[in-house]
C-alpha cells in the first residue's frame, strides 16, 4: 500500500504536528510512505522508510494547484492520501486519479481546519472528525452531508508511557493541590473565564498551586485592534501571590510533560476545541478534569469516562465551588484519578486509534466518480470557496471569540484598577 500524508511544515510542535508525527510512525511500518510537508520551520522526521518533500501546501493559486495534480497523479501515485492540515488537496481532490482514496482530517470543532476539509466533499472518501461528535453533526449540517458513512470520528491518541501513567499514584497525597490550565491566551479555550475564576479562589486562604501555562498570556486584540488599551498582560488582573504561578513556554517537552501529568486537577473550559492533546495528556497522567458545557471534545470526553465535571460556562461560581471542594475533601476525588487513566485507556491509546484509523483507510472507495479533465476554472472556483471559508472563519472567530473575550477582559481590569483606586484613597 502507498500511502501519501498531506501536512503543514512541523514547526513549532502543537496538536496538529503532533498528529502528522503519529501518523507517520504509525502508517511508516507496513506502508511505503510519502509525505509532503509545507515550507517553512521544520522538525526533523528520523525515519528513514519515509519520503519526505516539501512544498508550499496552503499556497492557494491555480499554477500551485496544477503542481501538486501533477506530482500525486503522476510522480507519487498513491493508493491513499490523507490530508492532514492541507488547503491544497481539498482544492484539487476532483482531479486526483479516480482510484486513489482521499481522507480528509478536521482537526477543530468547527471553523478554520474543520471547514477546509469539507470542501469538494463528494470526491472525498472518507473525513475524519478527529475533534468530536459535535464536529461531525457540524460539518453534515453546513456542507449538507447526507451520507452518515462519509465522516468518521476518530480521537486523537497518545503512547502509553510507564512513567507519566504511575503519576497518578502520587495525587492523593499531594499537597498542596495543583491546578494546571493549558491555554496560554487562546481565546478558543476561554482565557477570560478561567482569570474570573483564578481571581475567586485568589481571595480565599486555600492552599493551591495554579500553573497558567503556555507561552506569555498577552491579552487577545490587544497588539493590533486595541493598541490604546492600558490593559495588554492577563497578569495585570492578579495581585501578586505565590499561589499563581505562569512558568511560560516550557522548552524541554519531558518536563512539560510532568507539569502536566503532576496537576490534581485540569481546567479546561474551551468555547471551540478540537481534541486537544492537553486533554489526552491530562488523562493519561489521571487529572481530574473540569470543562465547560459547550460542546466539543472536552466535554464528550470527560462525560464518556467520567473523569471530572461538566460545569455551566456562564455559572463561574461554579467551577470555584468544585475546585474548592477537591481541596478540601480531596479523598472524595480519588476514584476520579483512576477514571481519567481509563479514559485514556479506552479512548485514546494506541491500539484503540490504530484500530479505528485502519477502519477508515480499509473502509470501501465512497466518492463520485473523479473528473478526468482538468478545467481551470474549476480550479479556480474551488480555491475561491476555500478563501471565502477561511475569511469568514476570521470573522467568525472575532465576533464569537476574540471581541467577547478582550470585553470581558477589560471589565474584569476596570474591576481590578477600581479596587486599587479605593483602596489606595483611604
């Protein structure tokens, strides 16, 4: 079997070069294996059974588009491609010879990288809502997707890992707790909700440890929209205590890692999420996870495992009174440890994704039949709809998330400097 994987340039890390990394590894073994990677900041792939070129595969122009029609059909010549962050193959699938089976991948609950990979549906064989439930109703309802057989959900995966997996054991006598949110200033994952909530438990006497991770928590459209704002750092919205803690980007992955796995409890209360590897990572390790009700993987993952609590986005006392409750009645909790570590288990190990990916790569040819012309125009047309899907989800992505959170965010400051002032007058 010859199996072609689609991927932007492995820089930087994230869920989606992680994704690409697994699936290489994976795939490598029993396949002779392509895979063409976009220019750019690139990680180093030390896998010898693997053919590795790079090409520009979000460039979205026609001339682009006949190159990669080209290079599949007549150079690779695959059995199978996936497209795994990739504008290009959506754009050119109509035009791939007629027996090679396309798999697109939707890495978000909707928008940006769930978007794209519908786009020429009917000539795709299979998509792969590796986000969630919701993302798969999402899709069949914006691109009126009738065939159930078409999208496919297939979570993310992590390797077992002795060392990360026994961290678990240590939680129950762990003082004090440790709290860990893994978002940086993301506005996908909520950033304004978890300061109201850091803020809260900021006035009590509990004895915590709250980790804000990621790199520096710059407030969103604070760089560009709002220069004039006084308000540019979430850290302005905290008193300093040592309970609080933003240890920034954590080079050495080993040691993030521990970071991660050594937390009581995950705070994950993302608006719009795919599956998060933060999410896998937190399982395998046995934290003790609190999401919000939106619906995404979060909240699906944590209600199939019971492996924490689904909280109201909007009830923010909410999520305190829980938090709260773990640190003072911490045994109470403890089945919860192993419940997340049989998440895992169940739903993101190895055999369990392996299995359930070679479903979909063995599961029957299902598209209509590929044109056997190239028309320019055509090509044209697709790579409009696919730039009018990515602006509107850059408009989207500001009304529904980057201006709601910077308002949030500037009340709770107005909140903050207004305390001070009083304080500071008497």
């Amino acid at each position: 079997m010859k199996v072609l994987l689609v991927n932007t340039a492995l820089g930087g890390g994230g869920g989606i070069a992680t994704y690409a990394k697994q699936l290489i590894d994976c795939l490598s073994a029993d396949s002779e294996m392509t895979a063409i990677l976009g220019k750019g900041k690139k990680l180093p792939i030390n896998n010898s059974n693997v053919r590795i070129l790079y090409h520009d595969v979000e460039l979205l122009t026609v001339a682009n588009a006949l190159f990669f029609i080209d290079l599949i059909n007549n150079d690779i010549a695959p059995d199978i491609v996936i497209a795994s962050k990739a504008t290009i193959i959506p754009v050119i699938v109509p035009y791939l010879n007629d027996h090679i089976k396309v798999i697109t991948v939707s890495h978000s609950g909707k928008y940006f990288e769930s978007d794209y990979c519908a786009v020429n549906n009917e000539y795709v064989d299979r998509i792969i809502a590796a986000s969630s439930e919701y993302n798969k109703r999402y899709l069949e309802k914006k691109f009126h997707i009738k065939d159930k057989e078409k999208i496919k959900i297939v979570y993310n995966f992590l390797a077992n890992d002795e060392e990360i997996e026994n961290l678990r054991f240590k939680k129950k006598d762990q003082t004090p707790i440790s709290i860990v949110y893994a978002g940086s200033s993301a506005v996908s994952k909520s950033p304004e909700l978890v300061t109201q909530i850091i803020s809260a438990l900021l006035k009590t006497d509990l004895d915590f440890r709250f980790y804000w991770t990621g790199g520096e928590p710059t407030v969103p459209l604070t760089t560009n929209v709002f220069k004039f704002s006084k308000l540019k750092n979430v850290k302005q919205l905290f008193p300093k205590d040592d309970r609080l803690i933003f240890p920034g980007r954590v080079p050495d992955k080993r040691d993030f890692d521990f970071l991660m796995g050594s937390a009581n409890i995950q705070l994950a209360p993302s608006a719009n999420e795919g599956c998060a590897m933060a999410l896998i990572e937190g399982h395998r390790a046995g934290s003790i996870f609190i999401v919000a009700d939106y619906e995404n993987s979060n909240r699906e993952i944590v209600d199939k495992g019971n492996s924490g609590f689904v909280v109201n986005h909007c009830d923010v006392e909410a999520f305190v009174n829980r938090i709260t409750d773990i640190i003072k009645n911490p045994a109470a909790y403890e089945k919860y440890y192993e419940n997340a570590h049989n998440t895992f288990l169940n739903y993101h190990s190895y055999p369990v994704w392996k299995k359930q990916l070679f479903e979909v790569i063995n599961a029957p040819v299902n598209h209509i039949t590929r044109k056997k012309k190239i028309s320019k125009f055509g090509l044209w047309r697709s790579i409009f709809q696919m730039k009018w899907l990515l602006k509107m989800s850059l408009v989207n992505r500001f009304f529904e998330l980057s201006l709601p959170s910077f308002i949030s965010f500037y009340k709770q400051f107005k909140t903050v400097n207004k305390v001070y002032e009083n304080n500071t007058t008497r």
